[in-house]
C-alpha cells in the first residue's frame, strides 16, 4: 500500500514577529493545503498575507511553530523546484534582450548541466507551458516589447517550466480590468485542470480569490476563516477588514439578487460581482459646515 502523500503546504501554531516590532504579523496561524487544491489567502494590507507567502517560499526564517511544503522545510522546497512563484511585480530586467522562449527555458533547465544540448523532453515542456498559458504567440517577442497582460503571462510561463508542484500568485490581478481579470480566472482553471497543480493566490481582493479557489484563507494577523468561498459571511468579513471598514457595514449575497438592506439616504453603496456589498452612510456637506 502506497504510503499516503503529505499536504502540499502544512502549517502548524506558526507566529512570526519582524525585528524590533512591537506587534506580531503573523500569530497562532494553522492552515492546511491539500495537494492539487486551489486555495485563495485574503486579508487587509498589512494582515500578514506576504509575511505568510514569503515563509512559505523559504525567503523569511526565525519564526516559531511549524511550515512544512510537500513534506520539506521551505528553503529545501524552494531550492528543489517544488514551488513556481509569480511576484506581483516582474523580478527580470525588461531590458534585457530575452525572449519569452528563452526565459522559460532558462526556467526549466537551472538544474542541468548548461554545458550540455537542453533535452528534448525539456523543450517539450517550455512549448506546453507556453501554450497553455497564452504566449505562442509573442514566445520569440524580447520581454521588454510586451505589454503587461503579455509579461504576466510570460511569468506565469516562467514559473511552470520546471513543473512545480505548488504555483504561488502574489497579487496577480492589481490593476486589471474586470475583463481581465474574468479571462485571467479562466486561465487559472485552464492551468489546474491541465496540470493537476496546487495554486495558491495572495489578494486582497475577493472576487479574484472567489473565482477561482476550491477554499478561502482570510488572514489578518490570525486566521479568521478557513473553508470554501460560499462560508464567506458577513460577519467573517467585517471582522477580517474591520480597520478598513469602519463606519462601514457588509453584507453576501448574489449579484443577481436585490440588496436586501433598506440603505439610508445619502449612503453610498458599492457591489461587485460575486456578492460583496458594502454602503458607507455620509453625512450631508451642510452637516458638517459645509464647503468640500
């Protein structure tokens, strides 16, 4: 009998507090994430979202508890190729005169012996990875001459090439139409279904965590919710952005439904698709002595 495989990211009672702060970013967090999930973590700025991330990368150490990746000690996951990682900013030089191809390739044979012809078997995997990411067609383009959406995709393809078993996203739809970003949770899906990969999205946005993640973590310091999307209650939600959202009340529910709350005059409401609401009420200009 086969022995049974280990979490793709496990995390035990972990609590982390930078040098000389006062207060801990991370504290007591315990999270779970199965191999080939699609997990979403969501939090305010500041709620500890990239602290978590870069422990998980192996890039912050000196933090108390327990962080297991496929079974491994961060570092020695990273240093093996088992996680793909797209920043939210491009960590290359556009400047540079390297296509697309070439970045991916670059990717997927760091561990061969550059000394030797790239294996067919390797070329085979950057052409896959380039096609199901969306860039065959600007694969021989140099990185400098994209345009964002292409450079995302470029990433993406980036990370894949040494087939990860784990694709970290940091913020990958900041500043991103609502189109884009519909077409870049189809690609995401595209991706788990072909690949049988583990996707973790780092957000502070939830429609892109609600659309393409099987569970949701909402981090602010602690984890406030772990479970699917459709668990998002109001209250979890006015807890998790509670400093953001003062004055303010939320409230779930589909975006085809009617707002069932009788929103006083002179509230400003705002929805968005897959079902948050918030309306802040204002008080007149006059209210407050007037003038803007």
């Amino acid at each position: 009998m086969p022995a049974p495989q280990p979490p793709a990211v496990e995390i035990a009672d972990l609590s982390f507090r930078y040098s000389g702060a006062e207060q801990f970013a991370l504290e007591g967090v315990a999270l779970s994430v199965n191999q080939g999930e699609r997990l979403g973590i969501l939090g305010p700025n500041g709620g500890g979202k990239s602290t978590l991330l870069k422990i998980i990368l192996g890039l912050v150490t000196g933090y108390q508890g327990t962080v297991k990746v496929m079974g491994l000690p961060p570092t020695q996951a990273r240093r093996t190729g088992l996680i793909g990682y797209v920043p939210q900013r491009a960590e290359v030089e556009t400047g540079m005169p390297v296509s697309v191809r070439t970045l991916a390739g670059l990717a997927a044979s760091w561990k061969l012996n550059p000394l030797l012809p790239v294996p067919a078997r390797v070329r085979t995997n950057v052409q896959r990875v380039l096609d199901l990411v969306g860039a065959s067609a600007f694969a021989d383009k140099p990185i400098g001459a994209l345009s964002g959406g292409q450079l995302q995709r470029a990433m993406i393809a980036r990370a894949l090439a040494c087939e990860p078993k784990i694709l970290i996203l940091d913020e990958p739809t900041v500043g991103i139409d609502a189109p884009g970003q519909a077409k870049f949770a189809e690609l995401l899906t595209t991706l788990h279904r072909e690949l049988k990969i583990t996707i973790l999205t780092v957000s502070h946005d939830l429609r892109a965590i609600a659309a393409g993640s099987d569970r949701v973590a909402c981090l602010a310091r602690r984890l406030h919710f772990h479970d699917s999307p459709n668990g998002l209650t109001p209250a979890v939600l006015s807890e998790l952005f509670s400093h953001e959202l003062v004055g303010m009340h939320v409230h779930v529910h589909s975006s085809s439904e009617p707002c069932p709350l009788d929103h006083p005059a002179g509230a400003s409401t705002t929805s968005v698709q897959l079902g948050i609401s918030a309306s802040r009420t204002t008080k007149p200009a006059d209210a407050e002595g007037g003038g803007a």
